[in-house]
C-alpha cells in the first residue's frame, strides 16, 4: 500500500518530469516570425532606395528596369519635391528616347508642377530627342500661368473652382498638404459641379488630415464621402498607405452602417405609406 509519505514524493518527481518536458518541447519550438509594421518611414526609406536603383539602372542603360524603378519611388508621394522632380525627369528621358513622346512630356509637366526651380542642364536641354520636348512643355507653362494672371479676375464659377482642384493637387503632390487642403476647400465652396470632382476633393483633404495626425478630422471627411457617392472605395493601394489605412476603414464601416440604417427606414416609411394609402375593403352585407 503506497503511503501518504511515499506519494509526495512521487508527485513532485512527476511534476518536475512534465515541466522538464514542457521545457524541451518549447525550445524544439521554431519562433513565430514577426509581421513587419509597413510605417511612413518605411515607405520613404523604399521610396529612396527605389529611387537610388532607377538612377543607377539609368545610368547602366536598363531603362525597362529604371523606369519600374522610378515609377515605385513615386508611388506614394513621399520623396521630398527635388527628388521627385529627378524621377520624372529620367522617367520624360526614358519615354522620349522610347517613342512615347505623350508621357514624355506628361513627365516634365509634372516634375515643373511639383519643382518650380526643375530645369535642366545645358548638357540635357540640348539633347535632340527630349530637349525640344522639354523646352515645348517649358513654354506652354509659361505661357499658361501668364495667361492666368491676365483672366484671374474674370474666371467663371465653375472654371476656377476646377482650377483650385488642380491648384490644390499640386500642393498635395509636393507635400504642402496645409495649402492643399486651404485649395481643395476653396474648390468645394465655388461650387465643383461634377460629382467625381467632389469626391477627388473630399478623399484628398481627407488624406492631409490623416498626414497631419488629425485622424478624427480625417474620418469624418472620409464618412462625409459616403453622402455624395455611396458606392465610394478607395483603389488598393490609397487603402493600404500606414497614414489612413485604420481610419479609412472605420470611416467605411460606419458609412456603410448608416446607409444600411437609412435604406432600411426608408423601406419601413414606403411600406407603411403603402398600407395607409390602400383602399378600404368593401364589407359583405348580412343576409
């Protein structure tokens, strides 16, 4: 007969034997691989690499490589406005030299919109195949923002409100989002008339709300999209930015409950004004 004396011991051996177990099995373990945090910093420090191999595949003549490249460096707005308009200068380069003289020139538009001091050097602007293209673009601006200062004064309503949306696009692309959304607010006060227009205003003041921290500002301008277009989404990769990603889907979350409420008192005020307006049913007569 085992004793009370002799099964403590017992016991204790075994407990020591299942944590001396449970120890072996937990370093026989492989670690869980930790999930990288995708932050803002993180999509710079990609942006600049990106930029920094486009460059060197540029230089190397791998333009089909330089220009992926370059276009991921520019993927997510965070390079400062110099190292932009670099980009897209290489980028106008690229697409001259390969016959797409459209994109060519869409290129040098931009990096002159986002860099009022992109130029290029004596050595560039006298290339044959992109130095008439980049001196036409010059040109055409110039002559554009004279052209604007002469009719500020006389713009209709409609058309200077786009053109405050515009305005307001190229701050944002340079990464003056307080003057951007000083803009895209302007734009919606004149009175944008096409509703994509509204929506395209609305979802970039949202996105430099979420850039300057006030993310509940930036949900509240995301849940206000819902008003105007409810079928509103963003494209995956404005979904997956760090800045706005969580605040984005709460904002859609609470829209899509608030529309689902309302479709369905509307269904309930339909039904219930249909039963009110039905005619009354004729009684049968007592024999």
């Amino acid at each position: 007969m085992t004793t009370t004396r002799t099964l403590i011991p017992l016991l204790a051996i075994a407990a020591l034997a299942l944590a001396a177990c449970q120890e072996l099995q937990t370093q026989g373990q492989k670690p869980q691989p930790v999930t990288p945090q995708i932050t803002e910093d993180v999509l710079r420090t990609r942006a600049q690499n990106s930029l920094a191999a486009g460059v060197k595949q540029y230089d190397a003549g791998e333009y089909a490589k330089a220009e992926s490249s370059l276009t991921e460096s520019l993927a997510h707005g965070l390079l400062p406005k110099v190292d932009q308009s670099r980009a897209r200068k290489l980028l106008a380069f690229i697409y001259c030299t390969s016959s797409r003289e459209a994109q060519c020139r869409d290129e040098f538009r931009k990096a002159f919109e986002i860099n009022p001091e992109f130029s290029l050097t004596p050595a560039e602007d006298g290339h044959p195949v992109w130095g008439p293209v980049y001196r036409d673009v010059r040109t055409q601006l110039i002559a554009e923002r004279e052209a604007a200062k002469t009719v500020s004064n006389q713009v209709q309503p409609e058309n200077k409100a786009q053109q405050m949306l515009a305005d307001g696009m190229v701050k944002y692309d340079a990464g003056e989002y307080a003057a951007s959304r000083k803009l895209l607010d302007a734009a919606l006060t004149e009175g944008l008339k096409d509703k994509a227009n509204v929506v395209k205003a609305m979802k970039y003041i949202a996105f430099t709300e979420c850039l300057e921290h006030r993310y509940k500002e930036c949900r509240a301008e995301f849940i206000k999209i819902y008003d105007v277009d409810p079928n509103f989404d963003l494209s995956p990769a404005e979904a997956g930015h760090p800045s706005w990603t969580h605040t984005f889907a709460a904002a859609k979350a609470t829209a899509k409950h608030a529309l689902a409420a309302k479709a369905a008192r509307e269904a309930k005020e339909a039904r219930e004004k249909s039963k009110s307006g039905s005619p009354p049913t004729a009684s049968v007569p007592n024999k």
